[in-house]
C-alpha cells in the first residue's frame, strides 16, 4: 500500500512540474538560509564554551557618572585578582593577563612578528581547562622568563625541533630572553581572548623593559583579570560583596564581574581584548532565519491549496471508490514529505557547496560538519515539525472534500479558505516589508558612521611604528626618532610629521587611563576616568584636530618641566569649567604634580562613532610609539603609494638599521572597526533578497493557478469587450489592497526592530518617512513586476480558447 502512495505521490510530482519547481525551489532558498544562518547564529553563542566556563568571570569596572555607576574598562588593577582570592572564599583562583601589541621573536637568526602574546599567571591551564602538548602545567609559567608556545607557532619557530628548553628573545620595549617551557593546542577561533603565546607574569619583576609597574598596584588598570568561582556560588551574592568592596582604589569607583560566556556577544567596553560580536546581531539574523522558512512554509501552503482545487475530482473518484480519509491525508502528508525532502537535500548539497564563499562575506570559519549539524538538531527538529504542519494543512483541506461536489467540479474555495490565503498572502508582504526596512536602515546607519565628521581630518596621514631589535637607552630612541623625523620631513611627498604615543583609532594600549583630577577651584573628585597620551606640538596640526580656545604647546624640548597640559571639551565639562577660554590658565593636579590648561580642542572619536567621545588630556612628552606623516595631496598623486611606502621603509631603515616596521593608512585603520557592521549590513542584504525571491516565488505560482482558474471568467470578460487593462486591474487589485494592509501592520515592526538595533550605536542615524515608504514602493514594483506578467499573459489569451477548453 506504502509503495502505491510512493508512486502515485511521485507521479504527482512529476506531472505538475512548474507546481513541484516552484514548490521545490522556494523551500531549498529557505531551508538552505535557515542553515546557514544558524550555523553562523551557533558559532556567535559558541564563544569561550569549555570545561567549567559557566564558572569563569572576568572582573571590570564600573565608574560613577553623576548619581549612577556606569561599565567601564574591560580591564582591572594587577592587584585585583590576589585581593578578591583573599577576601572572598567564593573565589577560588585567578589569572592575570597583561597584553603585548605587536612583538617580535627572535630564535637564531630569524625573526617572527607575532601578536597576541601575554604575561599570564601559572593557574591559566587550571582556569582555561588548557593542556600542553609539551611540558608540564603546573611548573610550565611557574618560573620568569618562562614563554609557553601554541602548536603553530612552535612549528613555525623550530620546525620538527623540539622546542623545550631552548631560548626566544622577545623584543617589545625591551629585549627579553625567554626559555620555552611548554607546547600548548591552538587556541580556537571562537574565543574573546586571542593567544599565540604566553609569558610568565612574575617575569615583569625583573623585567626593565615592562612599561607597567611590576608590584601589585591600585592605580593603573592595564590587566585582564578572570576568576574561577565555586560552582555552589549565589553569583548576586558575590557581585553584591564585590561592588560594595573598596579595598584601596578609589572610593568613586567599583568593581563587578560578568561571565566568560557572555562576554563575546554582550560586552563592548573600552580596552576590549578583541573585537566582540552583538547579541543584536544574532537575534536580527535569527529573526530573519525564522521569517525565510516561513515565508517558504507560507509558499508551499498557499500553492498547495490553491492546487488541491484542481485535484477535487481526483479526490471525488477515491473517495468513492472507498477510499478512507485518514488514508488521502496520508497520500497528501507523502506527497509533502517527498517534495521537501528533496529541497532540504538539496539545500544541505548548495550550503556545503557556498560555505567557503559564506566565510568569506562573514569573515568567519565556518564548517557544517556533523558536531555542527549536531548542534543545530534542535532546530532541525523545528524544521521536521514544521514540515508535518506544513504538510498537514493541504491533507486536510483535501480529505474534507465532498465526493459529490468533487465529481460534479462545483468545488470552489470557501469563504474561511479564501480568507485564511488572504491571510498567509499578506504576512508574507509583512514580513516582506519589515526585511526591506531593516535592510535600508542598516545600510543607511554604516553609510552613516562612514560617513561622520570624528572632529580630526585622517586622509593621507602614514602612521609609522617598529619593534627595535637591539637594547637602546630611552635618551637615545627619542633622539633616534627625532633624528628620522627630520629625515622624513626632506622627503618630497611628505608635508609634515609628528610623533605621538597613539591616534584616533590606533591602538589603544598606548592610550593610558586613571581615575580622577583636583579641579582648579580645589575640590578633589575621583568619579570620573581621564584617558591621557603623549603628543609633539604639531600634532594637533597634522591630524586636523581644531582648537576651541588657546593654542599647541610651544616648548620642543624632550622633556616636559613646565607642566602644560591640552584638554579636550569633555574634561572641561568634568571640571566644570563655563567654557573652553575660561578653562585656560586653570590649574588642575593629578600623579601628584600641578598642570596647567594652554589650550582646549574641540571633542573628537577616538574610539570611533559608536562609542561617545571621551575627556582627553595631551601631555607633551616624547613617547617613540607612532611617526605619523601627513602626505602631500599633490606629490601622492604624482608617486604611487608603494613606492612612498617603500621610499619611508628606506628612510627608516637608516636609521633604525636594526628594526622590523609597520607601515599604516591610518584612516583606513579608523574604517575597519565598521568590518563588522559592514559585514552584518551584507549578510543582511542577502538573505533579505532571498527572502524576496522566495515570496516572489510564491506570488507568482499562486498567480498561475489564479490565472487558470479565473479563465472562463477572464474569456467571458473580453468578449463583453473588456479591455487589457481593465483585466489587469481585476487580477492586481486584491493584491494592491493586501499590501497596502500589510504595510500599514509592518510599519511598528518595523519601527520597533530598527530602533532596538539602533540604541547600540552612540551616534545614530533617523528612520525617516521615507524609508517606510521606500520599502512599501519596492514590495509594491516587485508584487505588481511578478503578478502583472501572468496577468497580462492571462488578459491576452484568446477567449474563444478559455471558453472551448472549458
């Protein structure tokens, strides 16, 4: 009997091939999205997942900002972690990481640039659940100057060697000789800490070139501390005494913690280790997953239903004939179950096919492997069930059919079914709506912070940075670097050049922060956060930064004796100064020294538009970290950028004979923390047009069987003298109608959706009128584009024909 459904369901199939493409196609556009979204959807919530991660937290700060705490930093005090492992019994251990920007290593005669190198406390294997392939965790980061060494980079250090026991010199802001203690797997890409190697923490001690202070100190939050707490913890109790703890930072500040797991997709805090994703992003594609499916579950029930009036007397002669109706419903169930087995096999085959180019547009690597497909189960389950509901529907429509009507073809769509298809149509035009108003929105919002005055001028601007591979004095790389300055300013293309600490948008590790000031009129705050960086009076010049009131510094010596310090608006609203020339001249004491206010610049983003700006203090000092060389406009049009590039590198090497350099279009650098918004904007823009192609899909197999049922009517219309376009108004006004009502329902939807992903941005743009109505007039030309091409083949036909054949 099974094998009779088989045939005759197949059969189907085949016969109504335009039913069973179209059918075939939209569920394999829409399963094939759901799987890739949610294969991406699943590596975003799959960060930091180990052994005994739901007991990891990482320690932050929150800062006082009028009368309420606010997050701040991601990163803590050195003394943090042995303090809270004191006081609280809940905290059973800790790490403390300290981040290295770029470094060199260098093992004979062969030098490798790695990032992501650390000084970390010997109890990371213990915290991490980390094992080493070589050495021993418990002695491996237990002794200074001890490096430990991910699989790959060992490899490509000492190739087949065995690595423990030989020597690697580190090369950050000193030379430092380190003996590899141990081999450690490849840290996974799904994590917010990136690790190539590990140094052990107690080498800072005796370390000269560590450019922090090496004893346990409450005033310089430069680490990533995390905390393995005991599993029976009431975590509220915890953070309750943790907040409420002072030790010996400042009474104005506090301290918190946040879980490891959730770090990736919910915290954005400034010193962040890595750039974090955003649980907005994965619930916006979520969402869209979830609409696609349906809209193509809503493709195959409109479809089948309007199908299943043609098959009434098909139905009319089983019944009959004795055909039970649980039986026809399980004839309709296998035919449904045959059609969307064959779209989800062949949308498994198009998303193992795409999935390299999917990685490339999301940036990630991504596998649909079977631990993948595992994880996904749940929602695969979701797709089984909706299949049988999908498939339901139609069975029953079918089976309830009278075998007397049927026979006598006076079968005809009810009032609730006509309703219920109405009903489906216009959800599909819904959902439709609300994809075409998110995808103008976000596309409108990246253009927009692209697009965004940040208060300094980046075009045409090198910066120009190094790793010194030999053991210099401070006094001697200052005058090196003034020297390579001078050298650069010869150069034809260059118009001027600065050195500084860091810039807008460059790393922030060389951006420093503390906590609180004495104001001028005496009053000693310790609520708010100053960031502060070391800059040559030209500066401000060369990165296009405007002056609100008074002027640059004027001293170029290499020290900084008369104490004059450049603000910014920000801290002179926290001092509460009336207005910028008022705040000159003002005195203000911080790091135990008087200084005085000369000049204050208009407020700039240094970390980018998505973020607000923050107070800045620019102290003229003699920081080597950055040249940064403003191009001539002229002459770089004249000289291709490589050989400019090339032409810096010479200039440097002369030098700096004994240095590696990096060579970076600063505003290019600015432009790259949007990657992520970029790539989200076309991963949006994606399956927001399959979303269409597959209610396109839809609308036109639903107008094909509209068209042929309405031909006797359309024949007798054109006969009576109906024009053309008086036909394709009869068969396009419904759905004008339908849409009309559907965009009415989208618009707070819509409205809603994009403003919640809007509040992630500290500087927004509006969704004004005409988005909506851009997005109405799109799914109006794309309806009116599918429907009035069958339409107008339907009011063309010749009438004789409709009239004879039926």
């Amino acid at each position: 009997m099974y094998t009779l459904y088989f045939k005759i369901a197949v059969r189907y199939l085949f016969k109504n091939k335009l039913y069973s493409f179209i059918n075939i196609l939209g569920l394999a556009i829409g399963v094939t999205s759901f799987i890739l979204i949610m294969v991406y959807v699943n590596y975003e919530r799959s960060f930091d997942r180990f052994r005994g991660s739901e007991n990891v937290y990482r320690v932050y700060m929150d800062y006082l900002e009028g009368d309420q705490y606010v997050p701040g930093d991601a990163q803590s005090y050195n003394a943090i972690g042995p303090a809270f492992a004191n006081e609280f019994p809940e905290v059973l251990d800790y790490v403390r990481f300290y981040r290295f920007g770029e470094t060199v290593l260098q093992h004979n005669d062969k030098f490798f640039e790695v990032n992501n190198g650390n000084l970390a406390d010997h109890s990371y294997f213990k915290v991490f659940d980390k094992r080493l392939i070589k050495g021993d965790i418990n002695t491996a980061l237990l002794q200074p100057n001890s490096i430990v060494l991910t699989e790959t980079l060992a490899q490509k250090i000492f190739g087949d060697q065995d690595p423990i026991g030989k020597t690697i010199t580190m090369f950050y802001t000193k030379p430092l000789v380190t003996t590899v203690t141990g081999v450690m797997k490849d840290i996974a890409e799904n994590t917010h800490f990136k690790i190539k190697y590990l140094i052990s923490f107690d080498t800072m001690k005796s370390w000269e070139g560590f450019p922090s202070q090496p004893r346990l100190n409450w005033n310089l939050n430069e680490y990533f501390t995390y905390l393995h707490i005991d599993p029976k913890t009431d975590i509220a109790v915890l953070q309750d005494k943790i907040i409420n703890s002072n030790f010996e930072s400042n009474s104005e500040e506090r301290h918190n913690i946040e879980p490891i797991e959730d770090i990736h997709l919910y915290s954005n805090k400034p010193y962040e280790a890595e750039a974090n994703g955003s649980i907005m992003r994965v619930k916006f594609l979520t969402a869209i997953a979830f609409i696609i499916i349906i809209l193509s579950w809503l493709n195959y029930i409109n479809l089948s239903t309007t199908k299943s009036m043609e098959r009434s007397k098909e139905i009319g002669i089983r019944k009959v004939s004795g055909a039970q109706k649980r039986q026809l419903i399980l004839q309709s169930l296998l035919e449904s179950f045959i059609l969307n087995l064959l779209a989800i096999g062949i949308a498994i085959l198009i998303a193992v096919l795409i999935i390299p180019l999917y990685n490339s547009l999301t940036g990630h690597v991504l596998e649909l492997d079977s631990a993948i497909v595992f994880r996904i189960l749940p929602i695969l389950g979701i797709l089984l069930l909706g299949i049988l509901i999908v498939g339901l529907y139609p069975a029953i429509i079918l089976s309830n059919y009278s075998p007397s009507k049927a026979l006598k073809g006076k079968i005809r769509a009810s009032a609730n079914g006509l309703n219920v298809r109405k009903g489906l149509i216009i959800l599909q035009f819904l959902a439709t709506i609300v994809l075409l108003v998110g995808t103008l929105v976000v596309n409108k919002q990246i253009r927009f912070m692209q697009d965004q005055p940040i208060g300094s001028d980046l075009n045409n601007i090198i910066a120009i940075s190094g790793t010194l591979l030999e053991n210099k004095t401070d006094s001697l790389l200052v005058d090196d670097m003034l020297t390579l300055q001078q050298e650069v300013n010869k150069l034809p293309f260059v118009k001027s050049a600065t050195i500084a600490q860091t810039y807008p948008g460059g790393g922030f590790e060389g951006l420093s922060s503390f906590m609180g000031i004495t104001r001028p009129d005496g009053v000693e705050e310790q609520h708010n956060v100053y960031y502060n960086y070391d800059v040559q009076p030209n500066f401000f010049e060369v990165m296009g930064i405007e002056f609100r009131a008074g002027n640059t510094f004027t001293s170029t010596s290499k020290s900084n004796d008369n104490k004059n310090i450049i603000v910014n608006e920000n801290f002179i609203k926290k001092i509460e100064a009336k207005g910028a020339q008022e705040a000159i001249g003002k005195k203000v004491k911080f790091w135990d020294n008087e200084w005085t206010i000369i000049g204050v610049i208009k407020n700039y983003h240094h970390f980018g538009v998505k973020m607000p700006t923050v107070p800045i203090i620019f102290i003229n000092g003699f920081d080597i970290s950055n040249l940064l060389i403003k191009l001539d406009a002229n002459s770089t049009s004249i000289s291709g950028y490589n050989d400019i590039i090339a032409d810096l590198k010479r200039t440097s090497k002369k030098t700096f004979s004994n240095s590696i350099f990096k060579t970076t279009f600063i505003d290019k650098e600015f432009q790259a923390q949007y990657q992520e918004d970029k790539k989200f904007g076309d991963v949006f823009n994606i399956f927001t047009l399959l979303a269409i192609i597959i209610a396109g899909l839809g609308l036109f197999g639903l107008t094909s069987y509209t068209c042929i049922q309405r031909r006797k009517e359309i024949g007798i219309r054109k006969v009576n003298g109906a024009s053309v376009f008086k036909i394709l108004k009869l068969l396009n006004i419904d759905f004008i109608k339908w849409i009309g009502l559907a965009f009415l329902l989208a618009i707070p939807i819509a409205w809603y959706s994009m403003n919640t992903w809007l509040e992630n941005f500290a500087v927004r743009t509006t969704i004004g009128v005409w988005t909506y109505i851009s997005a109405g007039f799109i799914a109006l030309l794309i309806t009116l584009l599918t429907v009035s091409w069958q339409s107008f083949k339907a009011a063309t036909d010749n009438p004789v024909k409709a009239l004879k054949d039926d």
